[in-house]
C-alpha cells in the first residue's frame, strides 16, 4: 500500500559567483524578449506573485513575475538546475507556458526539478511526513515488509487465525454503531480526525485507489518512451491528468467501502444480510469538483462501478482467487472491519486484485497505444475507420481504477501468477463515444476558469 511513496533527490542548494553574473545576463535577455515579444501592448503585463520550492520542500521562496520564462528565471536563481521545469506542488503537472499560468491564481505554490523528476505532490509529501511521524504507520511499513519476504508463511498464520476465529465469537456487538462519540476504541491510532466510521473507510478505499494513480503515474513517467519522445510525454501527461478528472468525479470510488452507500454491488445478492436506514455521508467540494462530479453522474460515466462491496452492517466478502470463476470464495472469507479495531486492521490484508495486471499488461498496453498513435498517425479506427487522435483513456480508467477489473480478495486468495487475459484499450476516433465523453469532461476546466 505504501510503495508507491517515492524517495526524491534534493536539489543543489549552492551556485559560483560566475553563474550569478551569466543567470544575471539570462536574466537580461529574458526581459528584453518579455519586452520584445510585448511590443502591440505597450504596457507590460502585471507582475504576480508565486511561491517556489523544491522537491524535498528544504526551501520555499516568493518570486514576482509576469510571464513563464521571467518565472522560471528568477526560481533558476533560488535553486540552480542545468534543465529547471516548474511542476504545480497540488498535482505534479507541468506548467509550460504562459496561457495557463495566467489562468492560475496569485500565490501558487510550484516545484522546481528537472525534466525527468518524479514530482512528489503535496498530497505525497505529507503522507510521508506522517508516515515516518506515526508509529502506527512505521508498524504498517513493518508489516508489509513482512508480508512481501515471507509471503507463505504469512498466508499460513492468517488461515490459522480464520480458523481460532471460527472457534470463538467475536464481539460484533458494537457493528451497527457508526459516530466516534459511541465507539471510541475503534477510531485509536490513525481514525482519530474522522468523525464517522463510513468516513474512515470511504478515506481508505480513497487511498487504495490514489496508490494506484500514483503507481500508474511513476510507471508511466519513468517510460523510456515517455523520457526520450516529446510528443509521448504529451500524450502521458494528457492522459494522466483525464485520469485525475475521472477520479475526481467519483470521488476516487470512496464508495466502496462505505457501508452507507446505498448502490452494492451484484455479487452482495448470494449474501444477504439484516438491513438498516441509511444516512448519506456529506462531503464538501470545491466548486469544480462538484461539477465534474455532476457531469459524470449526469452522463452515467461510472455509475455501473460506482458500488459498495459491503452490506449494510458493513461485512466484507471475499470475491475468491483469480483461478476461481465468478464471484465466489471456496474459503468463504469474510471480515467486518466496521466491528472492532482488530477487524479494521485485518482488513488491511484484504486486497483489490487487478484481474486484468496492472504492472505487466495494462500499462505496458497503454504505453503501445501510446507509441502507435504517435508512429502512425494516419492509423483508421477500427469502429468508425476514421483516423485515429487519441487512445481509449476511459477504458484505461476502469481497468486501473474500478471494479470493473478489480476484486476484492482475501490475501491467502490474491494469486501473483502471472495470466495471459490483455488489456482492452485501444486507439479513438472523434467519433467514438467515449472519446466525446473524456473530452467533454475536460472542457468543464477550460469553461471554469474561464468564469
């Protein structure tokens, strides 16, 4: 769960006195072009102000500038790199031109790296800092160090536990409670900021499912491809960011084990359980999340996979092993995390197998999708026989992301043979449905920032 936390390498920190005089002499040249290139207008465009750092956050800087190369020259100063790129510190996207960084608001916080920096977003760099702050989490590194040296044994101290707690019943007595005042012991060590157990468990499912996006991301970053070809980096970085808008409009599928989540999933229909009422669990947005969430609801985008794999008491089922047809254990796992602080933990272990591999097939398949609509451009679609332009990012989507390729399993029941079944994306033409969809998403940012 934790791997995909990246260790980065931190910037020079010391520069000669002859590279002050020639980053001085850049300098120079660069306002003279800003002036140049500003000759219609002859009021120069209004200085702004931003914030640099670099990629270990070691120091953070206010520079004033009024254009992308003025920008770049003045954090070329602060931090001295052969090649500096400036990376947005919220996402990890590069900024490369002026358009876009008029569009973003004063105060802006960017990273300073070079072109082939595996950026370590905001969101990255304070999971890790809590990682190595929290014993809980040190533990969690522990566990799973453990788990990936002696995978057999582990698998057969797990199977003798299913069995002890077979033997005994454990107290589920406390199952139906839901908010922190009412079952304190549960929301001990890292649940303590959320209010509700269905917001601790919709954060978790979040957070699988961001350590997908991040895992895809570095992958897809550290692509001989994607280093060496400047329109495959294009292409990457495009894709990258639809999957980040897709994410946003489900909620990164938080709902999946949010056991108030009123759409289950099929294979809930052979368990039936005792119900109970409902209460939706509200969660502020920004305005643009709301309305790329409303867009994907509106166009049914998602909606299929957008499901809980809980009752509504909050049992888990175990979906069986990627050998075993359906939606079946043979084992008959089962676990409700929502019960006590030890299922909630043991749930840790429960994992989301990728049926079709995510390391192995699916992103080596999208980086050859990617290679072909760059070598062959003239290349028909294979629905429509219109010439390709992009390739099928939703369904790249739903095979990293969604329940559509993902199963939840317990681990004696997770198989790391490889398989032989293929990913299904493939090159688009504007006329094909999906195409329009992802693209129709993406205009929702250019409309917005426009208003």
């Amino acid at each position: 769960m934790l791997n995909y936390i990246r260790e980065t390498i931190m910037a020079p920190a010391t520069r000669s006195s002859s590279a002050n005089q020639n980053n001085n002499t850049k300098s120079q040249e660069a306002n003279k072009n800003v002036k140049a290139s500003g000759s219609k207008d002859s009021s120069p465009a209004p200085m702004r102000g931003y914030k640099v750092t670099d990629n270990e956050r070691t120091r953070k800087y206010g520079i004033g500038a009024n254009s992308l190369g003025m920008l770049i020259e003045k954090a070329n100063n602060k931090f001295p790199l052969p090649e500096l790129h400036l990376y947005l510190a919220s996402d990890g996207f590069e900024v490369s031109d002026d358009e876009y960084l008029d569009s973003l608001p004063a105060q802006t916080l960017f990273i300073v790296a070079g072109p082939d920096t595996v950026i370590t977003t905001d969101a990255d760099f304070e999971f890790e800092k809590m990682r190595q702050q929290s014993p809980l989490l040190k533990v969690a590194d522990i566990f799973y160090d453990f788990i990936e040296q002696h995978p057999d044994k582990f698998r057969r101290m797990i199977t003798e536990y299913e069995l002890q707690k077979q033997r005994r019943v454990l107290d589920n007595t406390k199952a139906h409670l839901s908010l922190k005042a009412d079952h304190v012991e549960w929301f001990e060590g890292g649940e303590e900021r959320f209010h509700s157990k269905e917001e601790a468990m919709a954060m978790r499912a979040q957070t699988r499912v961001r350590g997908y996006y991040y895992k895809a991301k570095e992958e897809l970053t550290r692509n001989p491809l994607y280093r060496q070809n400047a329109k495959a980096r294009q292409v990457i970085n495009s894709v990258l960011e639809q999957f980040r808008y897709l994410l946003i409009g489900c909620d990164y599928f938080s709902m999946m084990f949010n056991r108030k989540f009123e759409q289950k999933h099929e294979f809930l229909q052979q368990h039936q359980q005792g119900e109970e009422e409902t209460d939706a669990v509200s969660v502020p947005s920004k305005r643009l999340r709301q309305v790329i969430k409303e867009y994907t609801k509106e166009n049914s985008i998602l909606d299929e996979w957008s499901v809980s794999l809980c009752t509504d008491l909050g049992d888990f089922y175990c979906q069986g092993s990627y050998s075993e047809n359906g939606n079946c254990c043979s084992l008959q796992h089962s676990i409700n995390p929502y019960a006590s602080r030890e299922n909630l933990i043991l749930f840790q272990v429960w994992n989301l197998d990728h049926q079709i591999e995510l390391c192995r097939t699916i992103l080596p398949a999208l980086v050859a999708s990617v290679e072909e609509l760059i070598s062959q451009p003239h290349r028909k679609c294979a629905v429509h026989n219109k010439r390709v332009v992009d390739i099928s990012v939703l369904e790249y989507f739903l095979e990293i992301f969604s329940l559509k390729n993902l199963r939840l399993v317990h681990i004696v029941c997770h198989e790391k043979t490889p398989r032989k079944n293929r990913s299904n994306g493939r090159l688009l033409c504007p006329e094909c449905h999906e195409y329009r969809i992802v693209q129709e998403l993406m205009d929702l940012q250019a409309s917005d920032s426009k208003s």
